[in-house]
C-alpha cells in the first residue's frame, strides 16, 4: 500500500512538472548582452517610439526599443545585461562558462575571432521565415557581419567619421559658395592652401585633428585607402608599410603647424569646435546630435554648422568605418525554440531599425535610408555621402591589434620619437608577428 502510494505521489509530481516545465521555460526570458551604458532608470519605463524627445544618445534609444518591444511581446520578453564597453571580456567570460547570452552587441569587426571557432550561429537561413530581408541591407553594413559567406549577426548601424564645418567661420573666411553651402578643399594642396586663408582670416586653426588616441589609426586607414592602397594584401596580411602608408603617415604629421591644426592636436574636438576655436573637425556618427544640441544652446558660441563625410585629401573618397551588429552566440546547432525566440526579437529590432538613426549612426537598410522619414532628421541629407564612402574594416583576426599598434607607431612619429619610415617599419614587423603568432 506505501508502495503503491509512493508510486502514485511520484507520478503526479511528474505531471505536475510537466504540465509547468514549458511555462517556466516561456517564463526564462531571452537574455539581450550590450554596452552603450546603464540608463534603466531614467528610460526604463518608456515605450513610446514616436516622442522623438527622449532619444537623448545610444543609451537610451536601446533602452527604449527594448522596452517597446517587450511592452509589444509579453510572451517573449527580453531582459538586459549590460557590460562595459567594448564588451569582449564579458562575453569571452561567458563563453568560456559555458553560459552565452542569447544576443550581444558585437562590432562587426570581432565576428570572425568568433565565427572561426564554431562560437556564433549564422543566421542566413531563418531570415526569410522572420520576415529580414539581407538584400535590404547597404553594402558595407552587410560586409561586416558576413564570414566566409555566411550572415553571423543584423547589423544596428554603419557608424565612422564624419567632418563638421563651422559656417560662421567659414564664412568670414569667405569660403562659401553663392548657396552658403562650404567650399571643401580635394587635394593637400588646396586643403593646405584653404588653411592659411582661413587662418588669416579667423585666427584659429582650419582642422583641429585629434592629440592620440583610436582616432589616429582611423584617419591614417582612410588616407591610405583614399590614395587606392589597403592595410591588407590580396591574402589577408597585413600591409602597413606601404607608399600609401607613408604618404598618409606625413599627411598626419604636417597638420600640427597651427594652421591646419593646433600643434599638439585636441583632446576633445566638440568642445574646441562648439567654441569656435576651430573652423572644423572630424568626429564620430555619434557627435551629430550633441553636437545639434550645443549649437541650439544660446550659452554656446557654435550657432551653424554642415556636416558630411570625412573629407578628400588625396586621390579618391574614402573614410573609416565600424558598425555595431547583433549576434547571436548560441552555437552552430541551437535550440530551435531559443533561436525561434531570439530571431523574433532580431526581427523587430531590424524592422524598428529607422529608432537607432536617431544615435547619428547611419541606419543599415536602403529602404529606410531612400525615405523621408530618414531624410527629415536634422543633418542627414548632409552626410548621406557617408555611406557610398565607408570603407569596412578587413575581418581578419590580426585587425584587432590594428588600433592599438597603428596608434602607438603614429603618435610616435607625430612627437618626433621616430621617423615616419621607422613608424611604419616596426608597425609592419609588429603586425607581421601578430599574424604570425598572435592568433
């Protein structure tokens, strides 16, 4: 009889646990990994896509879009865990636990260190079944989270550097056209020539270029690439010391004469810039709407401003680029009902992709970019250029090295610690080693 009612007790507890095992299962929200900052506070409560009032910067357009989402899919909620920027060791922490997110904001650039080792899911054969269509997505943004092929993540953006004119200034330097619209130099000649112009005419320097930092490698990249080179060969290796490279390299290090440039660069380029110490710089996607703020501020100097794509010195447009991409780190064989889960949310995310313009960043798919609902915000008609000129990153393993390396042999030139020849010789026997080694 005790048997017979421990049997008993034992299957219904068995029933029972079925019965709430696929609820529970419902109940284990998709885990959302990202940086871009903590801001629940303040935004976690909104879920209003269309106040366009409080997307105040990447923080809290991703905070919002979740929310809108999960207000939109309480069925298939999505909880966040955020993480310092840029996210590497985190995720790498989390892999190695055996415990990966579901989702993580990744730079597109990193995708192959993960894709190589069987680490993320592609993704090309659940687009159709989620209504993602890859055709829609611009040409560079898709480069970035392709891999042998393959899609390994939806891209968020297409972010790089963009050249902000002070039209006042330029104006008093008479370099305006008969529409107002600013005169932009396309050679070193003539950009050498605009800047004592413009510094006779206003006092301050024409270009502040940055003093250090990731900034450096990226205008370095762009020169090299405006003049047809690369920092790879045909096989994947690095090529940094090149013509183009020098060239680029002595570009860089002439502007520091306090005509083109103050002479030991900026450390914060909007600040210089919304004070009218500058006539112009080059900063980020990211800028555009800070940027938009401090010129409405009547404590401010900046009043007018023009922003488009990192301009031409040499032969060809071409500026640097990065992109933020969701991937989905669940493996090679995930499970069906995770995937089905995380692939809806992907898929909201990439329909709602016009919200995330609102950083600044260039926005990934045509048809959003070709709209009115695109063209309408402050400044984006002024940068469209941006994306015909965006040259992606190589996805290469050694190319996570490139900002690191490329900055410290530039800035050494820069300061006169070695020749510009020298510069770029270790740089090249530096990345050489990487390669060879160091992945």
């Amino acid at each position: 009889m005790q048997k017979s009612r421990f049997l008993t007790l034992t299957l219904l507890f068995v029933l029972i646990f079925a019965a709430i095992s696929p609820i529970a299962a419902q109940d284990d929200p998709v885990e959302f990994m990202r940086f871009f900052g903590e801001c629940e506070d303040e935004y976690g409560a909104i879920t209003d896509l269309s106040d366009t009032s409080n997307f105040a910067g990447e923080c809290s357009i991703i905070q919002i879009m979740t929310n809108a989402y999960n207000a939109e899919n309480p069925d298939n909620a999505v909880t966040t865990t955020v993480v310092d920027w840029p996210g590497y060791t985190e995720l790498n922490t989390r892999l190695a636990a055996g415990d990966a997110p579901d989702i993580m904001i990744l730079h597109g650039i990193r995708i192959p260190n993960y894709a190589s080792r069987g680490l993320l899911t592609p993704l090309d054969s659940y687009f159709e079944q989620y209504g993602i269509d890859p055709n829609d997505f611009t040409d560079a943004a898709r480069e970035y989270v392709s891999y042998e092929g393959q899609l390994y993540g939806i891209p968020l953006d297409l972010h790089g550097h963009l050249y902000y004119i002070n039209l006042d200034l330029w104006e008093q330097a008479g370099m305006l056209d008969e529409n107002g619209m600013p005169i932009i130099p396309t050679s070193v000649e003539e950009w050498q020539a605009a800047a004592q112009t413009f510094f006779d005419a206003t006092g301050v320097p024409f270009f502040e270029f940055p003093a250090g930092g990731t900034d450096m490698s990226r205008d370095w990249m762009a020169l090299v690439n405006q003049q047809g080179g690369s920092i790879q060969d045909a096989d994947g290796n690095p090529t940094m010391n090149t013509p183009e490279g020098l060239a680029a390299l002595e570009l860089i290090v002439s502007v520091y004469d306090g005509v083109m440039s103050s002479e030991t660069g900026s450390t914060n380029r909007v600040e210089t810039f919304a004070n009218n110490q500058a006539g112009s710089t080059r900063e980020g996607t990211w800028q555009v709407n800070n940027i938009d703020a401090q010129a409405a501020s009547p404590d401010i100097p900046l009043e007018r401003f023009y922003v488009t794509a990192f301009p031409q010195f040499f032969d060809q447009p071409a500026t640097w680029s990065s992109t933020h991409a969701m991937i989905v780190p669940l493996g090679l064989n995930p499970d069906p009902d995770r995937i089905d889960r995380v692939m809806k949310f992907l898929a909201w995310m990439n329909e709602h992709n016009g919200v995330w313009a609102y950083t600044g960043h260039f926005p990934v798919n045509r048809s959003f970019t070709e709209s009115e609902a695109f063209t309408s915000i402050p400044h984006r008609t002024e940068y469209l250029n941006f994306q015909d000129v965006a040259v992606p990153m190589p996805r290469l393993n050694w190319v996570t090295a490139f900002e690191d390396i490329m900055n410290e042999e530039i800035q050494s030139a820069v300061l006169g610690d070695k020749s510009p020849e020298q510069a770029l010789a270790d740089a090249q026997s530096r990345f050489d080693d990487f390669a060879a080694f160091g992945q």
